[in-house]
C-alpha cells in the first residue's frame, strides 16, 4: 500500500507508568498483587446529563449493557480513595517533577498553573467514572534521530484498575493497579511509514524512561493508536501490546477501512439507503425443528429461538472480508456482542454451514422473501437489543466507515469496543486546588531532563559502540538492561554486550520464542566467567531457550566450554607446526577449527608469546 498517497494520519498516545513510592491521589504503594483479595465491592454505572444537557455516547453504549462492576481490594495497600468513598489527596510532587521533566525534554508549553480534571471514562475501570488527570505540557516539539515528532499534550495521570476477568454480567477489576502515576504523551499525527510511527513511539517512550523514574516490565508501558486515510474516519486502537505489532496493526486498520469503503461503494451501486435497513425480524425456529446443526439444536434445548433479520441487496457483502479472517459480518458480531453478550449469529454468505442443511437456508429466504439474511440465536428480549445493534451497524456500512474505539488482538486484527467518546469529556476536579508551578518546580525537572538521547547517544559511542549499535540500543526495550549488565560485567566488552541484546536475542526469539532476561544475563555472566566464547553465545541461547536449562549446563553437554589458555596455547602450537609461522593463517585455521571453544585473544597471546622463541 501506497500509504502517503492514501493519506495515512497516525497519532500516538504512549503511556508509561512511573516508579513513584506512592499512588497519584493518596499513599497507598504502587504495587500490583496476585494474593487473595481482602474485599469485594460490586457497583453499577450511572449516567448524568452534561452542563448542556447531553450523555457522553460512549457512557450510554456502557449503561445499556446494564452490567455489575466487582472491585477487589487490599485493607493494607488499597484505600477509601480507590473506592471513590474519600477525596483525593494532593497530587505526588515526585510524579509532577517527572511529567514536567518529560514537557521540558519536548520543548512543549508549560502552564504557570496546573488543573487536575476529570476525564470521563465509562468502562468500569475507574470506580468514580472518570480518571484524573493533569495537562502538564502542549504544542511540544522535537527532533530525535532524523524524526519531526509533534506533541499535542504532556499529562499526568492516575492509572485504571485491573481488568481481573468478566462473566457476561459481571466484570470484575482490582483496585491495586488504580492510582499509579502514568505520563501520557500524544503526538499531532505523524505522516510516516508504519514502521517509522513504530520507531516514534519507541523513541517516545524511551525518553521517558531516560528520566529513571519510570517502571519496568510487562504492562508498565501501553501504547494506543489513532488511525486514519482519506475518505475514512478517525478510529482509536487502545492497548497495542508491543512496539513491533504498531505496522502490522496499522497495516490492518487501513485494510480495514479501505474495505469499508469498497462495501459503502458496493451497496451504494445497488441503490441501498441506511433507512432501507430496518428490525425486521421473523421467527424462524420451525424450520430448524429437525436441524442437523449441533449450534442451533443446543442453542434452542437452551431455551433460544431462531430469528432472521431481512436484508436486501446484501448478498455477497456480509462475507465481505475487511481484515484477515474478519469480515463485515464479524464487525456486526463484535458490536452485539459487545452490547448484548449474544455469541449465536450466523449469516446467509456462509451458509449452508455450521451444519446447517441447503433446504433450510432454501426455507428460511422463502419465509423472508429475501436472499440475505442474518440468524440470531438466544431469547426474544435479548435478540430484540441485538438486532437494534446489528441494524445501525449496517446502516454505518452503507455511509462508510464509522468512529470508533477498537482493541488490539494479537496479530495485528482488531475487534469493536465503544463508540468513541464525545469531545466533552474533561471536567474540572472540584476536590483539588490548582497547583502552582514555582522556579523550583521547574529547575527540578530540568534536572531530571537533563540527559538527552543525543547526551546518550554520544556516552553509548564514549564506551566503544559504534553509532549504529548505539541507535539500536536506544530504539530496543534493552537500553537499561544493557547499561545494567555493562556496569555488572566490566570484563565483558560493550560491544558484545549491545550485539547480543539487539542481534542475537532478535535472532533466537524469531526461532525458539521470547527470550528472558535472565537466561540473557546468565550468557553474560558465562562469558565474564570465561566459561564459554562470544562465538558460541548464539548456539548456546538457543538451546537453552528450547531446553529450558541453564546456560552453564547446556555448554558442558554440547562441549562448548571454553578452551583453557594452556589448552589454546597447546592448539596454537599445533598450528605452527602444521601451516607455518604467517601469523593470518594460523589465526584463520585455529577459528575454523575451534570456534565456539577458542577465543581470538587466547588465540593472539599464543601466537606472540610462541613466535618470540622461534
């Protein structure tokens, strides 16, 4: 795809949680646990009117579901401000500082005053129904290894509860990860490649982590993405989980929309109008009474119905495919799943399926007087709200591609969430006062900033990597690990250190899967042992990752310990005798014949202090 021609807009939101001793709003430690909860709390969402007498859509989407949201919390580590039963207290000065430090490094505008508002979030995942957050920065801007990046806004903000799982009825959040210190930065949109944003947000995030105050580990940094084209629409990706799934997601997104634009244009051309498309639903169970389909017989012993929502001119157009395996159908289903919780829809472009004979799908466009059709499986009530869904996601199809917020799946597709939430969503937090930024405040954070990643840069080249190994560095999830294990392990050479964990590491994990951090260290701490050699670090991570044992065991069973330096010195000699004293051919015979077992500066010794005596 020729994404600049299809007029390609990306706009990031990174957000990286901070290693604050304390939450945003109270004192409770930042701390995730997995031990049995103290408590539960079970909630329902409320809807009020806005100041202009208006509910938020997204909010209403969320209230018509009509489910329970179950709070689980610690009497030791959570408090009566997670519960929303307490005002916040004062904002942590220490999280401030950090978020300043990050509007200082993109040059963004600094307020002389900064409000906490309250964002309107309607998931469940905040128990007051919105999340606090402060605007620290706007209209920043900066230049980071060769990439303009726009920075719409700088805030800081309080972290959601964990989503700890969902019954249909029922979601159940933990209130431990509520309140932790999260810096959020936007980008104005960004008119690179998909691979280019990914290398964006990744430079975005790590000049955060550059303050060393941000966390580390699984779920500490969330990336969400804002996709759009010409001719579609803006369409929000929440939860990304990693960097190098943004092209394929973005990729996907644009897929998506182009095709949803060839459907719009497609039933446009056979004259369908979004009024044209209407709740009319027949009951249809009869027909499926001696049903071969295992679905539609344990759905009705269930005590379902079979219903049949009538369509026109849609033949083809359901089993339209928009993204790998996801067609127009599939987003039919996602938003009556998401509203109603209904699994049981099938459509007329797949069947006869799902063992559903010809003669029945024959009977049901009979009945209908239509060939296309959609089938909905469960009770009256709950079909009744389902259909309403489907019908305004059809008529979105003929207008072309809707507004949304969508999330991630693991290959790169994405699935309905909300509709997107209305402009006004920010209110201010009646519970705090405007915080004053001082000279001080702002000299803090200076400080903080202090490093930039060209200051990085150029300390990575000052310790031998080249500029190429050190911009990998910087653009890898490994840049304080790296500086970890070079601190750790001076007589191991950088360079080593930064090859294994941009190159070798890549390479292992494309063929055996994710490669932990500690098996990496534990290759380290082998070579710095002089256990093994730099040459055979390849061949021993991989084993070890497929094998799962440590490093050192799977060296001595694969006899890839390394060579003693009376042992080389011995080997060297050998080489002497048999190619001569042309110190290159040496060198070239022992490494062909014992690399993975010999190292070169063994090799080298050798042969300076052998020669001598010749």
């Amino acid at each position: 795809m020729k994404f600049r021609e299809l007029g390609l807009k990306v706009g990031l939101e990174i957000h990286v949680q901070l290693s604050s001793p304390r939450k945003l709003f109270c004192h409770c430690r930042p701390e995730l646990r997995n031990d049995e909860p103290h408590f539960k709390v079970r909630r329902r969402l409320r809807v009020s009117l806005s100041e202009l007498g208006e509910v938020d859509p997204a909010a209403l989407w969320e209230l018509r579901k009509q489910r329970a949201y179950i709070y689980e919390g610690y009497n030791d580590s959570t408090c009566l401000v997670e519960l929303d039963e307490e005002p916040p207290h004062e904002p942590d000065e220490y999280s401030l500082e950090t978020a300043l430090a990050v509007a200082h490094m993109f040059n963004a505008k600094i307020p002389d005053e900064v409000y906490v508002m309250r964002k309107v979030v309607v998931d469940g995942s905040n128990t007051s129904g919105f999340q606090r957050t402060m605007l620290v920065g706007v209209d920043g801007r900066a230049r980071i290894l060769g990439y303009e990046i726009g920075v719409e806004s700088i805030a800081l903000e309080e972290d959601a509860c964990r989503k700890m799982g969902e019954d249909g009825e029922n979601v159940t959040y933990r209130l431990d990860r509520l309140g932790i210190p999260l810096v959020e930065v936007s980008t104005a949109p960004l008119e690179y490649e998909p691979h280019e944003v990914a290398e964006v947000a990744a430079l975005v995030g790590y000049s955060i982590k550059s303050t060393g105050r941000a966390k580390r580990g699984i779920g500490t940094v969330r990336q969400d993405l804002n996709v759009s084209i010409v001719g579609g629409a803006k369409v929000e990706i929440k939860g990304v989980p990693a960097l190098p799934l943004i092209p394929r997601v973005i990729e996907l997104e644009v897929q998506r929309q182009l095709n949803l634009l060839k459907i719009s244009g497609e039933l446009r051309k056979r004259g369908v109008k979004p009024d044209d498309i209407v709740d009319d639903v027949t009951d249809v169970t009869d027909i499926f009474a001696n049903t071969s389909s295992n679905l539609v017989r344990g759905a009705v012993k269930r005590g379902a119905s079979v219903y049949a929502l009538k369509l026109h001119r849609f033949s083809g157009v359901l089993g339209f495919e928009v993204q790998p395996k996801r067609r127009l159908a599939t987003e039919v289903a996602d938003r009556v799943r998401a509203w109603s919780g209904l699994g049981g829809l099938l459509h007329s472009d797949e069947l006869p399926g799902y063992g559903i004979s010809s003669d029945e799908v024959a009977a049901v466009r009979a009945r209908l007087g239509s060939d296309s059709f959609i089938l909905f499986l469960g009770e009256r009530d709950v079909v009744k709200e389902a259909v309403k869904v489907a019908v305004e996601r059809l008529r979105m199809a003929v207008v072309g591609v809707p507004e949304e917020t969508r999330a991630a799946n693991a290959d790169g597709t994405t699935r309905f969430m909300r509709p997107r939430p209305g402009a006004a969503r920010m209110y201010p937090e009646t519970d705090l006062l405007p915080i004053r930024v001082t000279g001080d405040l702002l000299e803090r954070a200076r400080r903080i900033a202090s490093e930039t990643l060209e200051t990085r840069l150029n300390r990575l080249m000052g310790m031998g990597l080249s500029k190429e190994l050190a911009f990998q560095l910087v653009k890898s999830p490994y840049l304080d690990t790296f500086e970890e294990l070079a601190s750790k392990y001076p007589n191991v050479p950088p360079t080593v250190i930064g090859t294994i964990l941009t190159s070798t590491v890549k390479r292992v994990s494309r063929e055996a899967g994710e490669v932990p951090e500690e098996l990496v260290e534990s290759l380290i701490s082998a070579l710095s042992r002089g256990l093994i050699v730099k040459e055979s670090a390849e061949e021993l991570l991989l084993a070890a990752v497929k094998s799962g044992k440590p490093i050192d065991a799977v060296a001595r069973e694969m006899g890839l310990t390394r060579f003693s330096y009376e042992e080389a010195k011995s080997i060297v000699k050998d080489a002497l005798d048999a190619v001569g004293n042309d110190v290159g051919k040496v060198m070239g015979y022992v490494m062909r014949r014992y690399r993975g077992r010999i190292d070169a500066s063994d090799v080298r010794r050798a042969l300076e202090e052998l020669l001598k005596g010749r």
